[in-house]
C-alpha cells in the first residue's frame, strides 16, 4: 500500500533534509533544524518518515543523523545537457517531479501533438503501478521511475509488441552502460542473474485504428531492491558495485526506447523480437502461467511472431498466451 505518512509531508523538505543527511559525517538534530527553520522533533519525525519509505538512516544519541542509503536528486536541466542533440529535439521539455502519483498516470492524463513524445520522472512515487494493479513504490532519490507518453497513428502490430519492444530497449542500454547480463522475462519483466532488476507498464489511450496515445512506465532498481517481493530483487548497485548516475540511465533508456520504436516503424518488429529472443529469461523453464484462478504448468518455448509466450504443457500440447502472470517451477 502507499505509505501515507510520506505522502502527507512535504516531499521538498524531505528531500532538503536527505540531502543534508548524504555526507559521509553525522549531522546533529540541532544543525538540521536549524538549516531548515523547524523544530528538533520535527527533525525526529521526518527522518521516521524517510525510514518509512524505505531508506536506511544511521541515528546516535549525541551525535545525530546520516543517511547510510545512497541517494541521487535528478535535475531536470543536467538530463537535458546530457541528451543528444536529436534527444534534446524529442523532448524540448522534461517533467522531473519531487512527488507524484504515477508517472504513468502524470502521462496519461497530458495533451500531446501528433507524433510527439513527453517525459515524465518523479524522486516518489505515492502510487506507482505495476501489471494488474499491482503498487510499485521505492525509496526517494534511490531508484528510476519514469514514464514517456507518444501520441501517433500506430501499427497495430507495434502496439501489441510495445512491452517486449521496450524490454529491450531498456535491456539493451543496461548492457551497455553497466556490461552486466540482462534477460527478459515474458511480458514486462528484466532480470539479472535470476533477480528482478525492473518493470514495465505500457498503456493505451485511445482507439488502436486511429491516433491513440502510447504511454510507457518503467522502473529501475539502481540503488536500492525491495525485499518483501514474491521473486527475489536486484539492483544496479548490487550487481555492479557501483552508483551509476541516474540523470544518464534516464537519457539513455529514453532515447533507447524512442530508437527502438522509430526502428520498429522503419524496419519492422522481426529484428527486435529476434533480439528479444536472445535475451529470453523463461526459455526452457518449467512455468506456470496464472490467468485468473486457473493456472496452466508446462516448459516455456520462447514467443511468437504476435509476442504471445508459447508452452509446451504437461499433456504434450503447445499452447500460446497473450496475457497472464507467469511463475517460474524452480
């Protein structure tokens, strides 16, 4: 559930207070409140409220507060200087948020031109969604959540693929940004070494035979894992040992995916499901596919043409599936 005590503070605050509490010595109750002309239990509160959400904050009487958690505030204007010359023509406004929502939901509910693109980030997210109404949530500064928003008269065919297409959008430029080995878990997935690093969830606004509005959410582990998931979680940090700039994974994978689609359109979908393939978590796996309460088990084959997972079930029979969540029989 979101957490209502930090989506009832100030976010700004918070996030004035988190970068005071980013350096390597301990800050006193005192110094905190007076650098932000509040009150000491005040100062007590709102680093509650920050542990709340997730971040981990080394606190001894007599000496204060420091925040063991590494975090990264993105500016909007260092995401700009960071993009290509074509990137910053893509998107001559950037939307980086303190707190929101959902940046899907920011995105979906914006004006667009044909054939435009937008890009919304937020530091929280209140109510990040996943599949199937799932909440995604992640500490301030920590992680990547972003959603681009695309109005365009698209192929159908493009449409239905756009989860696996950004998949490897996304996987792609992890693999080149960090060398670590990224795979694909059917439909939204993306995991390294058998951990979930991110998600995906695209969503539809509008009629697919006309204009309609593409809307494309994502989110990354960088700094931080959640640790009460089904599936195990990974982070950036974790794999690499490393704090990768967060301002340059939100460049990179933006423009990975406006590429990936642009190459969609221009050459079709058979080289990006090709790469999909290769990158294909599930192949071979013994799975579960659960659609509502009926769950069907047997060896995942890999995708079709149409980006439906393909099973061979327990009775010998191939079956194909366009929706469902899928467990893997370890």
């Amino acid at each position: 559930m979101p957490n209502r005590r930090v989506e009832n503070v100030f976010l700004k605050q918070l996030l004035t207070l988190l970068s005071l509490l980013q350096g390597q010595d301990f800050v006193s109750g005192q110094d905190l409140s007076a650098a932000l002309n509040v009150s000491r239990p005040t100062i007590a509160s709102w680093v509650k409220d920050l542990e709340s959400s997730g971040l981990l904050i080394n606190k001894i009487r007599g000496r204060g507060y420091r925040l063991l958690t590494p975090i990264q505030p993105i500016d909007s204007k260092q995401v700009s200087a960071k993009l290509s010359a074509a990137g910053r023509d893509i998107f001559p406004v950037i939307d980086i948020v303190a707190q929101t929502d959902s940046t899907n939901k920011t995105a979906l509910g914006a004006v667009y031109q044909l054939d435009e693109w937008k890009l919304f980030s937020a530091e929280f997210q209140q109510a990040g969604r996943g599949r199937r109404g799932k909440v995604w949530q992640s500490p301030p500064c920590t992680n990547l959540t972003f959603s681009l928003g695309h109005r365009a008269i698209f192929e159908v065919g493009v449409l239905y693929l756009s989860s696996l297409l950004v998949g490897v959008a996304v996987a792609t430029a992890l693999e080149q940004e960090t060398g670590l080995p990224v795979q694909l878990k059917w439909p939204n997935d993306l995991y390294c070494r058998d951990k979930k690093l991110a998600g995906i969830l695209c969503e539809l606004q509008g009629s697919p035979i006309d204009e309609a509005t593409l809307v494309i959410g994502v989110g990354i582990n960088v700094a931080s894992a959640p640790t009460d998931t089904a599936n195990a979680a990974t982070s950036l940090l974790v794999e690499t040992g490393r704090l990768l700039p967060r301002d340059l994974l939100l460049v990179k994978m933006a423009e990975a995916i406006v590429n990936t689609f642009a190459a969609a359109k221009c050459s079709g979908t058979g080289p990006i499901l090709a790469a999909w393939r290769s990158r294909d978590f599930l192949y071979g796996r013994s799975v579960g596919v659960h659609q509502g309460d009926r769950v069907t088990t047997g060896t995942a084959q890999g995708i079709d043409e149409k980006g439906q997972l393909i099973v061979l079930d327990d009775s010998g029979t191939l079956r194909l599936f366009n929706g469902g969540e899928v467990s893997v029989r370890w």
